[in-house]
C-alpha cells in the first residue's frame, strides 16, 4: 500500500469522524485509519463509516496505530483541547499543545514521512507545536489555516452582492482566530475590485463583513457546542490538493521566512499547494494597514506561543 492511498486521521471527535466521512464520500483514499487516545471510540467511529462505506466506493476503513498511521501519504491531527462558547482559540493553547506533541511524536517515532496537516486549534500554534516536534521540512507541514474563514468572507459578500460565492476571490489571512485580517485591497467579483463592482448599489460595510466572518465559528459553538462540517470540509480540500497535485493557491497556516517583515511563526498565506505539501509562499500586494495588521497578528500569536511557555523566534 503505497503513501498516496492512505490516510491517518488522529483524534476521532466531531472533527476527525466527520472529516473522515468526507474523505470517504469524496473517494480520496482507498484506506483510512482512525486513531483516538479513546480506542473504543476509534473503532465504533470506523464500524460505523465502514457501515456508510458499503453504500459509497469501496475503501477500507479501521481504527489502527501509530505504526499504520505512519504508512499514510497524509496525517491529519484534530486531536486538541475544546473550546467551550465565547473563550477564544488562543485560550487553549497550553491545554492543546500538550495533546498534539506527543502525538506527532509517536507518529514520527513510527516511521511517518509524509504531509502533516494540522487542524487542532488554536490552529497555528498547533501547527508550530506539529512542525517542531516532527523536525519534517516546514513544507509539510500545514495548518487548516483561515481557509475555512476565506470561504465565509467569500459567502458573507456574496449573500450581500446578491453573487454566487465562486464568483468572488477574497482572502482571509494571519491567525485563524480573532486577529485575522481580511485583504480587502485584493477581493474582486468577476475581475472588478469590491468598489467597482458595489459602484450602483449598496456597499458591504466591511467593518460589519469582517466581524460576521470572525465570530462565524463562535456562533456555531455556541448554537450546537462545536463545528464540524466547515473545517472538515477545508481538510479534504487540502487533502486533494496533495494527492491530485493540484498546485492551487490555498490560504493556509505555514511557516514564514521574512514574508512581509514575519519570520518563525506559522500564520496563513495563500500557498501553492502540490504533491509535497507547499511549493510556495505567496505574497500578494497589501494595503499598508492590511500590513501592519497582519504583523500585529503575528505578533498575538507570539504572544500567546509565550504566554502557555512555548517559544516562537523572528522579528
């Protein structure tokens, strides 16, 4: 069983069940192997997608161990601390990097040489606890990112333009949580910038788009206590990304090396996104204030990776 064919989803919550369900759905794979701390749970979620799996594509489905996670092309790490209502992603970083260490640790230990894509929150703490602790090239190691809030930037204007969302490109960047930065300098709707287009009609108020997209999961937390369909939904658009090398750009968490004056910190940018994980790190032409807001960013990140007694280096 070659690397391509086979997935690893580490941590079996509403996550990682339902991003396995996704992947199978979406015929990536033609294995997936689901490990939890809780091996009871592991195998009732993969009895139960095996069940699922007899009326999709034929894939083969179980719960394993670290030495068959290790065979994987990609590893996908949902194991973390949860969030409870309002507190925010960074407030669980010590309780999160605790659980994800270790477990990158073992799949390492086990032989594992493929692409790491990290989706425990606060997501890009997390990766940077993942990239550390694997001592894989940063190319392969990737943090879900703000993907997912991306595309609720692009839904968010769409619904207000009375656009289909592909109609809009529009990126979210920095941290995935409540410092992130919509470069509205670079969202355009059918080739025009966001005031040519609302030219004629009422504009978005952009304070007011920003604020929707950044509390967009907190509401949902609050409403059913997680979420899980949108960030499993990211997972297996990065996931194919990888195995079909697709060399998309995808705003994901990576590690910066002096991109817009940041270093040795992992935060989302649009990446190229191929076979090995990221080919490269774009830098898109930003508004000055778009700039100096990523970098506070950057900065809060920092911040916190000190505050739960990690360490993160650069300017």
């Amino acid at each position: 069983m070659t690397r391509k064919e086979r997935v690893a989803i580490i941590g079996v919550g509403h996550v990682g069940a339902t991003s396995a369900y996704a992947l199978m759905l979406r015929a990536l794979f033609s294995e997936i192997v689901l490990l939890d701390s809780d091996a009871a749970l592991a195998r009732a979620e993969a009895a139960d997608l095996s069940d699922a799996n007899a009326m999709a594509r034929p894939a083969r489905i179980w719960s394993g161990d670290y030495a068959e996670a290790a065979d994987a092309r990609i590893a996908v790490v949902t194991a973390g601390a949860v969030t409870h209502g309002a507190q925010s992603r960074l407030s669980v970083t010590a309780e999160s990097a605790a659980i994800v260490a270790p477990c990158v640790e073992q799949l390492m230990l086990a032989g594992f040489r493929g692409v790491l894509l990290v989706a425990a929150n606060p997501v890009d703490l997390m990766a940077m606890v993942a990239y550390r602790a694997s001592g894989l090239p940063a190319s392969q190691v990737i943090g879900t990112g703000t993907l997912l809030d991306s595309s609720r930037l692009r839904q968010t204007l769409a619904a207000l333009l009375d656009v289909a969302p592909d109609a809009i490109e529009g990126l979210v960047l920095g941290e995935h949580g409540d410092s992130e930065v919509v470069a509205y300098s670079g969202v355009r709707v059918g080739g025009l910038t966001l005031e040519a287009f609302a030219a004629g009609r009422a504009a978005p108020d952009r304070g007011l788009v920003a604020d929707q997209v950044r509390d967009a999961g907190y509401r949902i937390v609050q409403g059913k206590g997680y979420t899980s369909f949108g960030i499993a939904t990211a997972i297996v658009r990065i996931c194919e990304a990888i195995v079909r090398n697709e060399r998309t750009v995808l705003p994901v968490s990576t590690l910066l090396r002096g991109e817009y004056g940041i270093s040795d910190i992992f935060m989302s940018l649009p990446c190229l996104i191929g076979i090995d994980g990221v080919a490269e790190v774009l830098t898109p032409a930003l508004s000055d204030d778009e700039t100096r807001d990523l970098r506070a960013s950057a900065e809060t990140l920092r911040r916190s990776f000190a505050a739960a007694g990690l360490a993160a280096g650069g300017p």
